[in-house]
C-alpha cells in the first residue's frame, strides 16, 4: 500500500507530534523529571490531544472508516 504525498506527509506529521508529547509525559511519569503541578494537566492535554490527531490521520491513511454509525461496515456500531 503506497500512499499519496499529502496523506503521508500529514501521517508523518501526527505522528512525530504525538511522539514528542509523549516523550514528554514519560520524562515525567517514568524518569520523574520534575513538573510543575500547574503545567502537568496542560502536558496530558496536549498529550491527549495530538495522539487524537495521530489516530484520525492513521484511520484516514488506513481508509478506515471515521466513526459514523453508517460507515460500520459490519453494522455493528454501538452495540456491546
């Protein structure tokens, strides 16, 4: 599977910014490098928010659906 210039490019990019903010976070929970309190929940949050655009870009260059209920190829969205 080959993808397109774009599509690699915003992958690559998801993903190294998600890398480096999770780095951060493990310098913190895992070599207890010190923190200020007030700016470990802004750190979780970026953490948080740039391994959300990780996993839309890598759906996106997976062709996986999106989380609509009507993309569900097996129709099984929501039930447990």
């Amino acid at each position: 599977m080959q993808l397109d210039a774009a599509r690699r490019a915003d992958y690559l990019k998801a993903y190294e910014r998600w890398q480096y903010d999770l780095q951060a976070v493990h310098r913190v929970l895992l070599d207890g490098e010190q923190m200020d309190p007030l700016h470990f929940v802004p750190l979780l949050r970026r953490e948080s928010k740039s391994k959300e655009k990780y996993d839309e870009a890598r759906e996106t260059a997976l062709g996986l659906p999106g989380g609509e209920e009507s993309d569900d190829p097996f129709g099984e969205t929501g039930k447990g």
